[in-house]
C-alpha cells in the first residue's frame, strides 16, 4: 500500500519531480507502508523523510488502485517546518536517479501531462470541486 500526501499552499501543490533514467515526471509525495504502521503513521514517517515537514492535521480524502496496489490519499491541512528533501530520496540521488520538490499552480496540474498516476490527478480535482461547492 502506498500512500499519499496531498499539500497545498497558497494555491500550489507540493510535488515531487523525478528524473530517472532520463525520464522526467512528477509524482505525490508519499510511500510504502511498513510493518506494523497505520496509514497515517506511514503518512507522518513519509512526509519528514521526503519533505523535513511535521503534520500537524490531515484527513483522508480518497483511496484508489494504480497498477494494482491500493494508494490512500490524504490531505495535509496544517503542517511545520521548511520544505526540504531529506531520508531515502536525498540519499540516493545521483545522475541517473534525481528528487526535486516543487511547488506547481494547483489550478494548473492537470495540464501537467507527466503528473502521474493520472487517476490520483483526476480524483484529487474531483475532491477540490466538492470542496467548494460546500463553500
């Protein structure tokens, strides 16, 4: 299981692009799971290893499968710290294998061709649409 978190800001949203193998996307930040954790333990491990931020407030707002693994999403309202990439991802960096955090126009992402997966792009607007029409 993987899972995800969604922090936006301003209006943007934090993503990660990746460089691999010269390949170029972006993906959520997020992870696996390891044993024993809860979702939102993995949440809590994930974001400080990725991001060097403390979750202050989250909420799940939706779960889906991509390529066959169940990913939960969750909404990170309040959080600390200086976004910087930090654990596992700083680590291996090298040419073949890069990390870089970015903030993007969150109105903008879904012409962002290389965000994937692009059910997670599709679900999350779908969830901002809800979000203010109960405005």
């Amino acid at each position: 299981m993987r899972i995800v978190g969604i922090i936006i800001k301003n209006n943007k949203i934090l993503l990660i692009r990746r460089i691999k193998n010269e390949r170029e996307y972006y993906v959520f930040p997020g992870g696996g799971t390891e044993k024993g954790e809860t979702e939102e333990d993995t949440l809590r491990r994930e974001i400080k290893e990725e991001l060097s931020l403390e979750i202050k407030k989250s909420e799940k707002i939706f779960e889906m499968q991509n390529q066959g693994n169940k990913e939960v999403y969750f909404l990170i309202e309040n959080f600390t710290g200086k976004v910087k990439l930090g654990g596992p991802e700083k680590e291996r960096m090298n040419k073949q294998d890069q990390y870089y955090l970015e903030w993007k126009e969150l109105s903008k992402i879904n012409k962002i061709n290389n965000l994937y997966p692009k059910e997670g792009v599709i679900k999350l607007f779908e969830f901002l649409c809800k979000q203010l029409k109960n405005q």
